[in-house]
C-alpha cells in the first residue's frame, strides 16, 4: 500500500501558493494538480471537493497557531512579555512563510464562519491573555473583544503593508518590538 502523505503535502502546498497568487474562487482544481505535476482525480483521492480543500488547510493550520500562542504565552508572566511573546511568534511566522501567513489572512473571512464553535482560535487566544490582565488588575477594566481587535490590528496592518511591500525590505522580527509597544499602549499596559 503506498504512502499518499507526500502527495497530499504537495497538494497542501501548491494549493496554498496558488490560493494566494490567483485567489481562491478562481484557481481550479485543474490548475493545482498541473502545478503539483500530479492528475486532478489524485485530488480527490485526497479531498472531496476544492472547498473541502481550502476548510481543511485553514483549520489545521489556524488550529495550530492557535495552540503555538495558547503554550508560548503560558511560557511568559505579565501582560507585556505574554504579548512580545504572541507578537513575536506572529511576525515569526510571517517571516518564515509568507505563503502560509497570507493564506490564513485571505481566507479567514469565508473559513471563520466554518470554523466550530469552541474551536481553538488565535483571536480566542489572545482574548484571554487580555482577560487575565483585565482579571488580575495589570491592565485597565476594558471591552475585551475590542481590546482584542485594536491589538490585532496593530499587528496584522504591518504584515499586511510587508505583503504589499510598503514597508520596504524589513522583516516583520525586525518591527516586533516596536508593534508590542503599540499594542501595550493600546490596552494601556505601561
């Protein structure tokens, strides 16, 4: 019996950078396994239909990022170094695959809304860390979903500008410092 998981990586993959490159709705079937050099029904031997494709590399990958910031900011005390912590592993991972930090922002509206309830989430990650320093008085009594959003958008804009190339040559470790100052400054943690 033969082995299909490095088929299915090279589909993964090929699937994820062609999602990015061309867009979702328009890369076909037919166009990953031309660029996997495999034949389209090999798709399908692995996933039951494109969509079934796209749900399942963002909830395994959003999953796991997920539980990479749920045990790095168990790691860390204190609301400041919990979230160099999590910004730190954010601009980590867009610096060591773009394709895949792209993927996740670009499907993340169609796939959330698929996403079970109670699943594990970065956004639910992070909510928490804040609820912890609202809890223990580190931080301010504050919305914790809007403190959420403002610390999200603090430290996806920058990746975005990276993406589009509006921030030059920079790697995202490169601003991680300064994207934790201004999102402890968001959330008044001074």
């Amino acid at each position: 019996m033969r082995n299909g998981a490095p088929t299915r990586e090279k589909i993964d993959r090929v699937a994820m950078e062609l999602f990015v490159e061309k867009g979702v709705t328009e890369t076909t079937t037919r166009d990953i396994a031309a660029a996997a050099g495999i034949a389209e029904g090999t798709i399908y031997r692995h996933y039951k239909s494109k969509d079934a494709l796209v749900a399942h590399l963002f909830q395994t990958h959003y999953e796991s990022f997920a539980f990479a910031l749920e045990e790095l900011q168990a790691a860390h005390s204190g609301i400041k170094d919990k979230l160099r912590a999590i910004v730190d592993r954010f601009c980590d991972l867009f610096d060591e695959d773009r394709t895949l930090f792209a993927f996740l922002m670009i499907t993340q509206h169609q796939q959330l809304r698929r996403l079970e309830s109670g699943r594990p989430t970065p956004v639910a990650a992070l909510k928490r860390v804040i609820a912890g320093a609202i809890d223990s008085g580190e931080i301010p009594n504050q919305d914790t979903d809007l403190a959420t959003a403002m610390v999200l958008g603090i430290l996806l804009q920058p990746a975005v500008f990276s993406m589009y190339e509006r921030l030059g040559s920079k790697n995202m470790a490169s601003v991680s410092e300064e994207i934790t100052a201004a999102a402890c400054r968001a959330i008044s943690a001074t």
